[in-house]
C-alpha cells in the first residue's frame, strides 16, 4: 500500500493558538507542494492513478524541534519530503512525504501519534 505522511507541529495549535483550520491549511500546502515537486515519481504517479484510494496518515510532532529533526533523519535516510514554511514568518509548520510503500517509510513515523484536537 502506498502512504502519503504528513507531519504538523502540535505546539501551534496547543500553545501558539493557531486555529485548526490554519494547521490544516498547513498541511496542505505540505501535500500540494511535495505532489508537485515530486510529480513524475513512480510511486507519485501510481499514488495519483486511483485517487479514491489515496491513503494519507496524518501525525503530530510536539515542536519546531522535533520537526527539525524528524527532517534531518528523513533527509540522512534519503526519504523525499518537503518542509512547509509559513510565510512570511519564515515558520516551519508541516512537512509531507511524497507517497511511498508503508513499509518503506513507517519505522520513521512509529513514535509519532495522530493529529489530534
């Protein structure tokens, strides 16, 4: 099965008071973007081939930090992705991962939970 990850910062929601729409908004210039970056991608292609079958998992990290890091390791594993920055705060808020196979990429996302509200 291939996955999309998206990643937003919970610390935006939780202690900034971003609205979750805003966080929403986020993550999807996330998605958008890294579908156009990585557009003639195999896995991209096949992803986008059945879209009533597009599986996404939508994660949190605590901080900027931990999205910091988190894009550290996925870029040392080789692991295409693209780092949203909110603008013009120059804030990174969300990252997603182009699509690939589950097991390909979750060892890199386990210790992530789900977006919650």
């Amino acid at each position: 099965m291939l996955v999309q990850y998206v990643v937003v910062r919970g610390d935006l929601m939780r202690t900034m008071g971003w609205p979750i729409g805003a966080i929403t908004a986020q993550a999807c210039h996330a998605c958008v973007a890294v579908t156009h970056l990585f557009y003639n991608d195999n896995y991209t292609q096949a992803y986008l081939a059945n879209l009533d079958a597009m599986h996404k998992i939508v994660l949190e990290v605590p901080d900027e930090t931990s999205l910091n890091n988190l894009c550290l390791t996925l870029t040392n594993e080789n692991i295409d992705y693209k780092l949203w920055m909110e603008q013009p705060e120059n804030i990174p808020t969300s990252l997603a991962t182009k699509p690939y196979p589950m097991d390909k990429v979750k060892s890199y996302f386990k210790k992530y939970r789900l977006l919650k509200l």
